[in-house]
C-alpha cells in the first residue's frame, strides 16, 4: 500500500491509500480520485517524505552521534479536511440534541416504539437500544426509527 499526500485544484489538501502507483494512475484516468471537500476530480499528488525501513536495527551509534538532539517530534496531521469536521460536529449536535430531549428507556426501545407507532402508547421521543433484529422488523412494520450517530471520538 503506497500513501499520497494529495491537493485539489481548489486547494485543498487530503492524504489516500492505493495498492501502488499504477493503481492512483488507473483511478485518477477514471476520475475516480475525487476531493473529498468539494468533490473534484482535478487532483496532483504533492511532495511528500518517504517512509524508509532502518536497515541499521542492533548496530551501535558513533560516539559523536550520541551528543546530537533528538529529531523534533512531527507536527500532527489532520486526517479529515474541513467539510468532514463540520458534519462530525453536526451528527454530534444532533446525538447531543436527542439525548437532552428524548427518554433513554434502554433495552425497552423496540417495545416502546412499537406500542406507540400501533397507539398502544402516547407518542413521545425515546432512545435507547435495540439488536439489528428488532430494528429490521421496526423497519419492515414502518416504524421510523433512526440509529444515533458513533462518532470516531465515541470509541475511544
């Protein structure tokens, strides 16, 4: 796999992985390298430092190069442009939306939505958890229900 710092011709600068070169050249000659902010296919790879393997793994540094500084650390890299940090903030709004003016009910979820989509219930705004299962037969039944946004920062 071969990393390409990539730039936009509005731009905006992006990082992709391809098999190998051959593979970035095929897919940009199809249009297929497109910019994730704005969508173009106008797109160069820029230059970028290549990862070299240490072949110098056990072996013993000169004396003269132990009172040299230690190498700065790399600035870090945004691995999203622009476009995909709003709409991360958007679906965090929403979920935090939700969670605010909603029930948590839990593991009662599909029963509680199926009641009020069938009347048996008041309607109100729930959240809670259900199994694929019960979200696919909410589905199949018509009854709307929306999965709340994971976002990466979730996870960890």
């Amino acid at each position: 796999m071969i990393r390409y710092s990539l730039r936009c011709a509005n731009a905006h600068g992006f990082e992709s992985w391809f098999a190998s070169s051959e593979s970035y050249d095929r897919q940009r000659s199809l249009s297929l390298v497109t910019c994730p902010i704005c969508g173009t296919a106008e797109v160069e790879k820029t230059i970028m430092a290549p990862a070299v393997a240490r072949t110098d793994k056990g072996r013993t540094r000169p004396a003269d190069a132990e009172s040299e500084p230690a190498p700065a650390p790399a600035a870090p890299v945004a691995m999203m442009g622009e476009g995909e940090g709003e709409l991360r903030r958007l679906l965090r709004e929403l979920k935090e939306h939700v969670t605010r003016n909603a029930d948590y009910v839990g593991d009662e979820f599909a029963d509680l939505a199926r009641k009020m989509h069938e009347g048996e219930l008041e309607h109100r705004s729930i959240y809670g958890e259900a199994t694929p299962d019960e979200v696919k037969a909410l589905r199949e039944d018509e009854v709307e229900v929306f999965p709340l946004p994971l976002l990466p920062d979730d996870r960890n």
